[in-house]
C-alpha cells in the first residue's frame, strides 16, 4: 500500500473545502438574484396578480315574512315562481354589452326590447324610470314570470345568454283576499341602493345588496322585522374564477309575519263603497260650478273606538300592489306616476289634508265651552255674518234663530260659530292682541292632535296645519318678499290687492281668519286619519289613541310572539261632561239633523249612531270637499271625497253601507246577526297550530258583491 503524505493529504482537503465554499456562494448569489429578481423585477407583476384575488359573495336570501289580517289571512305572502336574471358584469364584458343578449332574450320571453334593456339600466338624476335602483353587481330581475320552456331553453343555450340565469325563487305576492288590494296600507318592495347598504353597516340590521326592502306602507315601517337574515357565503376566488378558500356560512333566517288589525272582508265593503261613492258623485250636477262633480279622489277609514286600532283603511285612486313585483314594467310605471294617474301611490287616509269643514265644528264647539260659552245658552244662527262690510254666509243661507250648541252642531250652522270666534277674536285684542292671549280655538284644536302627526304605523304621515299665530307669522316671513314685488307692481287685480295687505299686514290674525277657523275653512289642513281619531276619542269617552295597524309580531317558527298594544296619546281637552254633550249633539245629526234623510229606518234604539257632515270649499274653480265623520259604541268611520258636494250629500249612503256590513244590517232596518261582519272588535290574535303555522280564519261565504247596495 502506497503511503501518501502529510503535506498532500492536507492539500486536498483543502482544494475540496474551496470548492465547497465556492458552490455555496454561488447558490446564495443564485438564490439571491432570484429573489432581487421576483421581488423588485417582477414585484408589480405579481402583486398584480395577487390582487386579482378576491372575495365573492354567495346569497341565499332569507324569506320574507308575510303580512296577515286580523283573522289570519295572508294579504302579502310569498310564491315560488321562476325568476329571470341579468348580470350586468357580465353583459358588459360582451363586445356589445351585451345588447344581443338582451335583444335575443326579449324574444324569447316575448319582451318588447326596450323593455328588457330599461330593467337593467341604472338609474341616477337623468334616466327616468323604469331603471335599476339596486347595487349594479347584484343580478337584476328581468321577468318573474317565466315558463318552464323559457328557463328551460336559458339553461340549456347558456352561451347564447351569458349572464342570464333562470332560477325557482320565492317573490312577494299580495293575494288581495275578497277582491281587497289594501295596497297603499301594504306598500310594496324595491331593490336596496349602494348608499342605503353603506348607511346600515354600523345598525343592528345590516343590508345587501341583494335585499329588496319596503318603500311604502306596512312593507317599509315593519321591514327589519319582514326581511329577515339572509344566508351568506364567502369564497375567495382567484383571477380565473377558481376558489381558493372557503368561510363559515351562514343559513338564512326567515322575516317574522305581522299581524295587522286589518279585517279583509270589512276593507274589502270599504273600497268598494268608497269606489261606488265617488263613482256615484260623478253623475251628479254642481249647481255652483255649473259641472258635473269631479270627484277625483278620496279615503275611508274604520277604527276600533277603545283601542284606536285600524280596521280598514282606503284610498282612491288605488292601484294593485303586484305590479312591483319582480321590477315594474314601463307601461305599469307610466300609469301609475303619469300626469293623468292622479297619485295612487299616494295613502289620503294619512297623507291627504285639507280643510275638513264642519266637522271641525265639534273642536270649536269644545273651545267655546273652555272659554266660557254656555253650552245650553242659545245664540243667533242668522243667514249671514258681516265684519267691516265682508259677509260669512251659512251654507245656503239658512237661517234658525236662537239656538243652543248643540243644535248648532246638529243643524250645522256656521253663524253661529261666527259669532263665538269673533268675540274670542276680540277678548285676544282683535287685530292688536294683549301680550298672551288665551287662543282658545288654536289650543284646543292642539290639544284634539291636530297639526301634528297622530303616529300610525304607516311611514310618511302627513302632519296637517293648525294656522295659529306662530303659523301666521313664519309663513308671512317666508312669502313677504314676493308679496311685496307685487305689491310695487302696476298690477290691480285681486291677487296683486290681497299682496299688498299681505306685505305689510300678512302677520297679523285678522277677525276674517278667526271665523274661517271656526268652520274648518281658510287655512286649516286636516288628514282623514286625524278626523278618525278626534271621533273615536269622542265616541270612547276622551281618549286620542295612536292610531295603530300592527297588533303583534310572530316569528318564524311561531314560537314568539310580540303583541303591538295601543297606545294612550292624550286625553281630550275637556271635561266628561262635555264629551258627553257632543255625543248627544252628534247622535242628534242621524236623528233629526243634517244626515238624518241618509239614515232613515236605521236601528238607532239597536245601534245608536253618531255623526258630523262637512262640506270643505275648494280654491279657485275647485268644487267642494265632501266630508262625513261617524260613529257608533264600537267604530269610528271617516270618509272624505274630493270635489264631490255636500258630506251627507255624498258620502252618507255608502257610509251608511259599512255599517250594515259591520252589524249585518238590511235596508229596511233589521238586524242579521248571521251577516254580520265584525259586530264587534276582533280581540284575539289568529289561532297558531302546533307547527308555529298561524290558521287563517277564511270566510268562505262572504262575497263583497252581496253587501248591502247602494239607497
């Protein structure tokens, strides 16, 4: 064996070291530079691509809950139906933005083009409607009408319609049981907005953008608690649509159903007589006018007198609420907001005002009394009254004499609260009043909750006016300026004499503004819901309830239910001694006064009614209002009809009419209780079976048609 020596041995090991430290370096150098490389070279490139990354959104909605009437019947509920969709990410991505597609599918579901490229525009300030209110990444329903065939053809030709989906979904459907629509009490749906998503992130009901959420009515006061939760899953999802990771998803959660007070049958005699009414007061001849009425719009209201709950509530023009659905259509659109349609959206039972006429008189008749009237005393009911040469005429100018308030009220006579006004007027200072004059008039007719919104569960209530001095003299503040240009002018018309009194005079309460007052004339703005609860505070003894439609909140699974009990607003500002005389004095009206010819052969030892006529002057050529407040020991029911004549005149036989459907009541006077509707409140909540379903209670034999006609 060869011996190799130390100093060689040494020497090899060493050369091996080397290299192994040059090949160490180099792979550091390598790796280095291929770092410096990905990271500062290709830094941008990649972090492009990371940023392609991203979060998508599954959305399971949630089902809504349904909105029952007092007996349990559903008058908004949902329905499967097969839903059409469009993306509008993914249309756009097409050459054309996807205007084949749409013109493709228009065709197949017999769409007129036009129509189907209006839902999936967006809106803003210069695209009328019909457009896309909602999150533009949120697929937009086209048609939820869709036959089997149609989405059946959209799934199986998917790339002939990219971003067209076809899908069995749950939509919102108002069955209007009895031929009721209900629809302005009930409201309906809209896609949510980018904004209102991005105002509720902090509340304690977030939205998506996949929401539809109420815009009116019942659909919009009680949403948070019909909407409920929908089912959420997040996908991170990279640039070519692949899923990366997946979170923990969240099951939907069903809205809870709300219990109304609403007895469907009862609204369904309301729309139908109110309906009958105008019609009726259109072929009838305004001998002051020289035309025949207008008629163009009114509201009807039935509230529980002790509870102050609503029973039925109508407004015409109506219009039915299931054209929302699924988005409207251009046509349906244009009816509904077209200068000829007259506002159906639009609830008059609590935001249409106007002067009430004389059925303010029982506010005027109370003020008097806290002032000091004797309610027995008699005072002068002439034809006329004249302050500085104006004269204030009775309707009609008939004239009684001597009599007392309550026959003031019972014959409706204006003079005499002329009279009474004239002389608060005056003991207040007259046209310079003391530093606190008493406004007796103006505080009672606060105190009876007018000029202020009663509270209803109903979104958007108007507030009326009470045109007291504060009232006075802001708006003379806001319109001096103009009243002033005119009155520089070389105009001498009618308008251009009362600005220059306004201009200099507009802030101060005139005697003329006293007498209209009295009568509900003038400035005076009243809703018909407001008149509804003065009423039934009159007919329960002194009590202003809220007036309420929800009664109680069930949650899915019926185990919880949230009951909606009413509430207390005040008290009328009077003693019971005088609540009890405008109870007599209104009973007075059915018997002997101003609507006795309307209620003959009524049942009144049975069913004692009470009741105040109006007959509201319109402004310019406008005819006159028709107003009729009444009541009995259980309900209070108002109607009121534009441009229609006398309250009674107009009003009374169909009034009279939802009180024979109330009390099963005949034409000739007689009482079958079989036929009665709601002869008294209906106190208990719907019967829930052991399922948490709640039963409705159906009337099968009842039929709107067989109600009482019309005398």
């Amino acid at each position: 064996m060869t011996n190799i020596p130390e100093t060689g041995r040494t020497s090899r090991i060493t050369i091996r070291l080397v290299v192994i430290q040059i090949l160490v370096f180099s792979l550091l150098l390598t790796l280095g530079g291929r770092l410096w490389y990905l990271q500062i070279r290709q830094g941008e490139e990649f972090a492009e691509e990371a940023t392609g990354n991203h979060v998508q959104q599954v959305v399971q909605p949630a089902v809504r809950g349904a909105i029952l009437d007092a007996r349990g019947v559903p008058i908004a509920d949902n329905e499967t139906r097969l839903v059409v969709t469009a993306d509008r990410t993914e249309l756009l991505r097409q050459p054309d933005d996807g205007a084949a597609v749409l013109a493709d599918l228009a065709e197949l579901l017999g769409m007129k083009v036009e129509e189907v490229t209006n839902q999936v525009r967006l809106c803003d300030s210069e695209t009328p409607q019909p457009c896309w209110n909602g999150s533009p990444y949120q697929p937009i329903p086209i048609t939820d009408e869709a036959t089997t065939q149609q989405a059946l053809q959209i799934r199986e030709r998917a790339e002939d319609f990219p971003g067209i989906t076809a899908e069995p979904t749950a939509v919102r459907r108002y069955p209007s049981p009895y031929g009721a629509t209900t629809s302005q009490v009930l409201g309906y749906l809209g896609p949510v907005t980018d904004e209102e998503v991005a105002a509720s992130e902090n509340g304690d009901s977030p939205l998506l953008r996949s929401d539809q959420i109420g815009r009116s009515g019942l659909e919009n006061f009680y949403d948070s608690w019909l909407r409920g939760e929908a089912g959420v899953t997040d996908y991170e999802v990279d640039r070519f649509g692949r899923v990366l990771d997946e979170s923990v998803s969240q099951a939907p959660q069903a809205g809870s159903s709300v219990v109304t007070s609403i007895d469907s049958r009862v609204q369904a005699v309301v729309e139908n007589e109110l309906r009958s009414a105008i019609e009726f007061a259109r072929t009838e001849h305004d001998d002051i006018t020289g035309r025949d009425y207008e008629a163009d719009s009114g509201a009807a209201i039935v509230l529980e007198n002790d509870t102050g709950r609503v029973v039925a509530m109508a407004s015409y023009p109506d219009y039915d609420p299931n054209v929302w659905v699924g988005g409207i259509s251009t046509a349906d659109y244009a009816r509904l907001t077209g200068e000829d349609a007259n506002d159906p959206l639009l609830n008059r039972a609590i935001q249409g005002q106007g002067p009430s006429g004389s059925t303010f008189k029982v506010v005027s008749a109370t003020a008097a009394v806290n002032a000091g009237f004797d309610w027995d005393s008699t005072y002068n009911c002439g034809s006329s009254y004249n302050i500085g040469g104006q004269s204030f005429d009775n309707f009609e100018s008939s004239a009684y004499g001597p009599i007392t308030l309550a026959q003031a009220i019972e014959v409706s006579c204006n003079t005499v609260f002329f009279g009474i006004a004239h002389q608060m007027w005056q003991d207040d200072g007259g046209i310079e009043p003391v530093k606190n004059p008493d406004d007796w008039l103006f505080e009672t007719a606060h105190g009876f909750g007018l000029g202020k919104p009663t509270g209803i569960d109903l979104p958007d209530e108007a507030s009326g006016r009470i045109p007291d001095r504060e009232w006075k003299q802001d708006y003379w503040e806001t319109n001096k300026d103009t009243w002033c240009e005119i009155a520089d002018s070389d105009r001498q018309d009618y308008e251009a004499q009362v600005a220059r009194e306004n201009c200099t005079e507009g802030m101060r309460m005139r005697a003329g503004d006293m007498l209209n007052f009295s009568i509900g004339q003038g400035d005076v703005l009243v809703t018909p819901i407001q008149l509804a609860t003065i009423y039934a505070a009159i007919g329960n003894g002194g009590t202003l309830y809220e007036p309420t439609v929800g009664k109680a909140v069930v949650s899915p699974d019926g185990r919880r239910v949230e009951e909606i009990a009413p509430t207390v607003a005040g008290q009328l500002p009077t003693d019971d001694g005088t609540i009890r005389d405008l109870q007599a004095a209104t009973q007075s009206v059915v018997e002997t006064g101003s609507a006795d010819w309307r209620f003959l052969g009524w049942p009144q030892d049975e069913i004692p009614l009470h009741a105040k006529t109006g007959t509201a002057e319109g402004y310019g050529d406008q005819q006159t209002d028709s107003w009729l407040a009444t009541f009995s020991d259980e309900y209070t029911v108002v109607m009121t009809i534009s441009q229609a004549g006398t309250g009674s005149g107009a009003s009374g036989p169909y009034v009279r009419n939802i009180y024979e459907a109330l009390y099963g009541v005949g034409e000739d006077g007689s009482i079958h209780e079989d036929r009665a509707l709601l002869p008294e409140p209906q106190r208990q909540l719907p019967e829930i079976d052991e399922t948490g379903t709640i039963v409705p209670q159906r009337d099968e034999d009842f039929d709107v048609n067989l109600t009482s006609e019309t005398q």
